[in-house]
C-alpha cells in the first residue's frame, strides 16, 4: 500500500496540482488537508475520474479533511467521535485496503498562551482519547495528516528560529508524544532517523528557497503497519513552480 498525505491548502486553488501528484505518485490511499471547502464545493468528479472514492468531511473557507482512496472506502466517521461542540472540520477516517486510516489537520494554534493554543493543545487530548475509546493497537492503523508539530529539534532546519512557537513548544511536542504513545510509531523518523527532511515552508520571508522548513506532516503507524514500511519521503519538488501549497507531500510505502 502507497499512502500520501498532503495539506493542500485549498482543493480548489490546488486542484490541477492534486490531480497531476495523483497521477504522479499513484498512491492507493491520499489523506488530505486544509480543503477550505464545504463536501459539495469538493472536485469529487475530476477525482473520480483520476481512479478514486472520495471521504469528505469538509468546511467553509478553512479547515476540511478528505481520504481518497481506490478501493471504496468502509465506516468512515467524521469528527472525533467524543460528542463535544465542535464546528471545526478536522478528522475524517475510514478503513480501506486492509487498514483503518485516519486523516487529520491538528489545530496550529496561532500563539502560545491564546485561546487557539489551549484548543490545539485540547484537541490532541481528545485524539489521543479517540485512539483509545475506538481503535485497537493491534489492528493495522495509519495516522496521517497535518500535525502541526515538528517532534524535535532534528525537524526543524532553523531551530533558533523556531523555539518556543505553538510548532515547536515543549508542551505541543509532549501532547503530540502522548499520541503517539498510544501505540502509534514514526513512520518517516524509521527510515531517516537523522532528520533533515522538512514539509512545510512558511510563504513568508522566502523560507522555501532559504531552506527555513519544518517536519509538521506526519505519518504515524500502529505496529502492525509500521514493521511492514518499507520507505517514505518528501516530495519537496511539489513546493516548487507557481501558487504552490505551503506543504510538500509526504508519502509512506507498507508491505500488505
């Protein structure tokens, strides 16, 4: 199984680059981001067209997560699933080629201290709650999406610039850590335990040319996928050309 997550920011802006990184990488699975879209305002046609289901659970100017996958996709669920008030759209998972796969866009959390940090910092406590009240360890599960979290310093090019922000705060990498310890591993740190491999530049102060990335998207396994991972990377070249995604795509290959 080929699995891709990309925040896209924004289906539609992004539309003719989702279709040629389809056509391109070919992955069985595709877990996307930041749609900024409602379901109905999704390409659900051209994506069609290009071989895939679609699993939409979409909103208005921001947010949005979808999984596309080959093979039609079973029990999908939308939202954490703990009945809390939460008009955010930021979880969609499914079971489809074997696995359950979970796409998710983590909160960024704007500044340390700010209501929007406290909801980032909630919001990954009510995932790591979601993990345990729904899933099994044992059962193949993927977790993939726009975490908005570099794990460590070894995510970061610049880490001098980036201290103490909501991408790299102690208490943002602990809350990320506790989700994985769920039972959730690393999929792309096992194949580049030395780091270096960044996904996202900030459009601002020319950080993709200057090389100021981060590793914020990520692609976490149960173990039952994660010992059959035989490689992952960036394409970093999907940053590139004109009106790109912040993000690069990120894709994860299991033996199945």
């Amino acid at each position: 199984m080929k699995l891709l997550t990309w925040n896209v920011n924004s289906v539609r802006a992004r539309e003719a680059r989702l279709l040629a990184v389809l056509e391109r990488h070919k992955p069985d699975v595709a877990c996307l981001q930041e749609l900024k879209a409602l379901e109905e305002q999704f390409p659900a046609e051209a994506v069609k067209a290009a071989g895939y289901h679609a699993a939409v659970n979409g909103q208005k100017t921001w947010n949005g997560v979808a999984i596309l996958s080959r093979e039609p996709p079973e029990d999908v669920r939308r939202g954490l699933g703990d009945g809390a008030p939460d008009p955010q759209a930021r979880l969609v998972s499914a079971r489809v080629a074997g696995a359950r796969v979970i796409c998710a866009y983590v909160p960024n959390g704007e500044e340390v201290g700010s209501e929007k940090w406290a909801y980032k910092l909630e919001w990954l406590a009510r995932l790591r709650r979601a993990l345990e009240r729904d899933f099994a360890k044992g059962e193949p599960l993927v977790l993939a999406g726009d975490l908005n979290v570099a794990p460590d310093d070894k995510d970061v090019a610049k880490p001098e610039d980036w201290a103490g922000t909501v991408l790299c705060h102690e208490d943002a990498r602990k809350a990320l850590a506790r989700v994985a310890a769920w039972g959730l591993a690393d999929v792309v740190r096992k194949h580049h335990p030395e780091g270096g491999l960044y996904t996202w530049w900030d459009y601002r102060m020319l950080a993709f040319p200057k090389g100021n990335g981060l590793r914020i998207d990520h692609v976490l396994a149960t173990a039952p996928l994660a010992d059959r991972s035989r490689a992952a990377s960036v394409d970093r070249d999907e940053r590139k050309g004109e009106k790109p995604s912040d993000h690069a795509p990120v894709i994860a290959e299991f033996d199945l």
